[in-house]
C-alpha cells in the first residue's frame, strides 16, 4: 500500500506543468526514499530526472518499492484540478491498476478523489554518474526563461559560453545575431536575483533552444536555476523543489551542425 | 413607448454574456411587471428563464405589453460597447421595428446610442409550474463553476448526488473517474462562501456537463448559485440579479446513455 | 558613426509597436536634428510620420546623415527582448549593413546585443506642409481607442463630426448603427482626462475604422491623442513621445463609398 500526503499539493501540480510537455509517458517509482521519476523525451534527445523526498511529506508510507506508469498528459488534467492551496495525496493498493490522487480544500469542505488508469510502460533506468564540471552558473530562473524566450525569436540554438567576468548567451538566424551577458552578481540582500559562477576553465557549448525553452517550465518551482556545463557531458538544468528534491534536465551539446548527441537506446 | 433606465448597467452585460452562447435569438417580454425572457437553446434540451423587475430600474414606463424579438450574438456586441460603470437606457417607440441601447458615462461626458434592428420570432411561452424539489443546494457559484468545468476534463456528463452529509459531483472518462464532494458549510461570517443543504429525500441524477458550463457563465451576476434537483423534473440553476431578479436555467436529467430527455416542441 | 543612447528604452519599443502592423519595411532617418521616420503602408491610405529628436536622448551621436532600411517586424522582434527598464543604444558604423541594437539592464548586471542586417528601401520623402484645421480635437488616447473598437464590432467605417458642443463617432453596419458623443470636458484636476475642441468651422468626414484602429496602438506612447480634421485634407491622428517627438499618422478621408483618396505614389 502506498500513501503519500503533501501539504503543499501546488508543488506536485508544477512538477507535472514542467515535464507534461517533454514527456507523454513514464513511471513514478516509489521507495523508502521518495518518490522519483526518469524518463526520456521521445526523441531521446534530453533526459528528465524528479526526485521528492520522503521527509518532504507530511505522511509517506510505502510498504514496498512500486514502479507506477502514467500518462503525464492526463495526470496533468488531473492535478489541474486540484486548487493551489490544496492538499495532495497519493494513494495505491498493491497489486492494483490504478492511481487515486485525493485533494483536500484547505477548510476541508471540499473533497475530490480523481481514480487514474496506471500503464505498464518499459523503461531503463539510466545510471546518471556524479561528475565534475567545468563550470557552473546559478541565476535567477526567470532571467533564464527569458532568455531562452528572447533568443528563440533569432535563432534556434544557444552558444552558452562562461568565463568568469559572466555568462554569454548567445545566437544566430536569417535576421541576424544576438549575444546577452549576464555578469556574475553576488548580491547578498536578494540572494534570489544573484548570479554566481564557479569556474574551473571556460567553456563554450552549444544547445537547441527548443529543448531549453521546455526546461523553462520548471521556473514555477524555484527563483533559482543551477546550470552545469562540461565539454563532454551533457548539460543539467536544476530546478530545487523547496527543501524536498529536485528537478533536473540533461540535455547533450550539439557536436556540429543537424546533428544532436544522443542518449542510449 | 417603452423607456427602461438601469443605473447599474454592467447587470444587463452580464445578462448577455450568461445566456447569448446558449441562446441565438429570442422575444425580450416587456410589461408592468418587468423586462422578461424564455426561451430554449437550439437544441430544445436547456431552457432559460430571466426577471429583471421593474423596480430594480431608476425610470421604467412600459406603456403597453410589447415583445422584441432580438438577436442575442448582435445585442451582446451592443452592450460590449458599455462601459462597466455605464448607466444603460432601453428605448422603443411603439411599432417601432428598433430598439435603442443608450450608453451614459458617469460623469455624463461621453453619451452612446446603438440602434438594432428588431426580429419576428415565433415562439411559444412554456408554463413553468412552482414545484417541490427532493433537495435545493446553494453554494458558491465560483465553486460550482470550477467544478463543472474541472470535471469536463475527465468525462462528458456529471452525477449530482445529494445526501445530508453533503452533495458529491462524479464523472467519468477515458482516463478514470472524479468525485468531488462539497460538504454542508453554514458559515455565518462569510455567508456567500456557504454551502447549505435543504433535502427532503436523497436524490442522484445526471446531466450533460456541456450545458452546465454554458449555465455558469452566468457567474458574475451572483457569489451564489441554487441548485434544485427532484428525480422527475428538470434540475433548475438559479443565479440572482441582485434585488432585482434571477435567471434560472432548467436542464431535463440524462435518463439512459446517449438520450435526453427534450421539452416539448 | 552613429550611437544614440536612449534611457528610456520602452519609448521606443512602444513606437515599434504602434507601427510594425502598418508598415513592412522603412528607412529611418538620422540627421543631427534627430531620428526619423516617414513611411506609407502598403495600400498607401495611411501616412506614418515619427519624430524623436535629438535632444531627448542620453547621447546622440550622428556624424553624417544616414538612411537606414529596416524591416519593421524583425525590429519589434530585437526590441522585444529589451526589458522595460532597460537602456537601448542604436549603433551603425560608417558603410556598414548592419545596425546594432544594445540592451542594458538598470543595474548593468545584463548587457544584450542584436544585430540587425540593414535593406535597400526606395521611399521618395513626401513634403507635408503645415496647415490650418477646421477643427482640433485633444481627447484621452484611451477613448479614443475604446471609440473605435467598439464602433469596429458595427461597422466598417466612421464618420467623425465635429461641433462646438462635441465629437461625435458615428457608424452603420447590417445589424444596425451607433453614434458616440464625447462633450467637451476641460477638467483642469487631471488633464489627461480632459475634452478640448478648437474649432473654426464645424465638419465632418468619414474614415476607414481599420486605420484608426491601427493608428491607435501607438496610445500606450501618450495618455492623449491630437486628431486635426479639414474638410480638404487627410486627417492628422498624433500622439506626443514625452517632450521628445511625436508619432502622427495621416489618413485621407473617404469621398464615395468604395473609393478611397490615396497618396501620390
């Protein structure tokens, strides 16, 4: 049996806001730990890794490891019908096919139980090593965002360059270029607008913007965004989830033009 | 001659907006009594009722019974045209084949009139008999319009269930079921934001959500809603316009899948 | 060498707004008075004429007298990733086919740069001599707006009237007519808010509301709007830039229905 109960349910609703469009389907495993998610998108391309710990609950019971699959799809359609005050819980009997997601109003005068199909989805689970990297940016998730938006109107890949005067931003396309600079900023007063970069060497790397537009989403979860960026790895984009877990985005460097690195099959 | 002043104009935009998607064109009844109309949407399945008394407007001079048969989609692109702090006036010279919305800023300086061309509509005036219902419920018409359309998302047609615990609201779908409950909540400090029960016996019935989301357009007009439900008649939502009446939209229960029961033609 | 250094940077993005919908491609013109544009749109009904002297930037440097053509939608599309705070400097270097665009953000933490490549436009420079109006109407940008949209959703056209009491809006379609009257008003207290007709002569013209509805997305620029009327003359729609310049569009009255007095081309 398992029951999962979250106070703060929006969390759970902008998780699914943040990875619905990247991936249609994928299986939320359940442990001792917390529940987590890996999933590819379907061009397997880019790489989507959740994790909610399980002190981040208010209640979190999971009498044995579960691997739940779903369509993130409809249970976005779900979740969006949970109010943003309310409380989330998570519940499944063993052996059974489906998935109930109960809201609680705050007041407790409103109660819902949405009953969701589970599927059974193959999926390998990738070992993501901890690695070193070159440089890494932390700034404000909405300068990201925004960026990311600004630059797809030029073009459709992003050169992202880190010295360590600031981080350059930059793109090309039939109308012309376009490079923004953000300077490293350690204001201390707002630690939510700073943008700090801890460099071993410069590095330069190139992404598609589409995909970088899609990690975007996850702005919702957290004024701070955390990009990692070595020439051999693919970049990972994270969003914290309060103090519970994480979202994270891998996505390979484009090595030369139309052709993208990617993830094993 | 008719003359009707309405110092708070804003009521007879919303008036539009409720019922011009459910409504193509309809005989607007004038008299002593009020500014008046029935009528049914295309379909022959929802009927709306609306009362605008003729106290509720500053000047109201009705010289004999007139109907104006008008066509919903233009005259809400009349009142669009009104400002929301607008007084509005709705003038007709007796065999006369127009109606004049006059359109009075506040402070006087901006003075509109729109001149529409009336229609010939046949139709025919149901009697509504005063009946008893198995159970009124009246809550917030926020609430119940955020549950009509969360529900849309699941399935197309919602049981309405109520008990004295409270009344639950279930669909189901491709991709699962949903029940929503709303507990009996007499809140005294807030009373627009309660729920309140009045059940002589316990009633379940099911409806088209379609025609429901049409219904809660009508929203703005009132924090609260009245549903009134008995297992051989039609459920009417009822939202009040003030002081100065209602609109009441009657919906014939689903009896057998893929039938509706019609009123009569 | 040019560098134009404006600190208000949301002037100009508002300026492109108001007149990318209208005009594709345009020289703008930089000369030690100021930078300028005149341009037709592409039907040449409507005259657009815009003014932003020099005075009113930071820094204006302009070493020659130089003709730059721009396409209009790839302009809006650079500053539309200038922030609202932001600095924007246009730069061109002496022969170059490009021109640079730079953002700064208010704290200097961002520094963007776009670079635009320039067209070969021909555009022969109409003389607008300076004229008497028979009448002068100075009303709130907003009313304006709202004035024409609203007599949009009846008809095609609008026939603007002016006496000593007021300007009146008039339009007729197939669902019926309006007419809006806006009375001269010249409250002292909020003189964004005033009314005030200069009139010589009474008169009245008819003009395609299309045009005026393009014309007034340059109100963001201004709380008030200019409209110049004479019988024997396009209609003069201007709204100041702060105390720096002007936008003003010229609209040739209709004469007979389905004829529209164009511009010598």
């Amino acid at each position: 049996m398992l029951e999962l109960r979250l106070v703060q349910g929006s969390l759970l609703k902008k998780v699914l806001e943040a990875i619905k469009d990247l991936v249609n389907d994928a299986n939320f495993d359940c442990s001792g730990t917390g529940f987590s998610l890996q999933a590819m998108d379907s061009s397997h391309v880019a790489l989507v890794a959740l994790l909610l710990r399980s002190e981040g609950f208010e209640h979190y019971r999971c009498d044995r490891n579960l691997s739940m699959g779903m369509n993130l799809g409809n249970m976005s359609k779900m979740l969006r019908c949970a109010g943003n005050d309310d409380i989330i819980t998570i519940k499944a009997d063993d052996g059974s096919d489906t998935v109930t997601f109960m809201f609680e109003s705050p007041d407790q005068d409103k109660i819902a139980d949405f009953e969701m199909k589970l599927m059974d989805i193959d999926s390998e689970h990738l070992g993501i090593p901890d690695s070193e990297y070159q440089a890494i940016v932390r700034m404000p998730s909405s300068e990201f965002s925004r960026i990311c938006k600004d630059l797809s109107s030029i073009g459709d890949t992003v050169i992202i360059s880190v010295t360590k005067e600031g981080v350059k931003f930059s793109t090309a396309g039939d109308i012309g270029t376009a490079n923004i600079v953000c300077r490293q900023n350690k204001t201390t007063d707002k630690p939510e607008d700073s943008t700090i970069i801890e460099m071993q060497e410069p590095v330069s790397l190139t992404f598609a913007l589409r995909y970088m537009n899609s990690f975007t989403k996850a702005s919702p979860l957290s004024d701070q965004v955390t990009i990692s960026l070595s020439s051999e790895l693919p970049v990972v984009v994270e969003y914290k989830i309060g103090e519970m877990g994480y979202i994270r985005f891998y996505l390979a460097p484009k090595i030369e033009e139309d052709e993208e690195m990617k993830f094993p099959q």
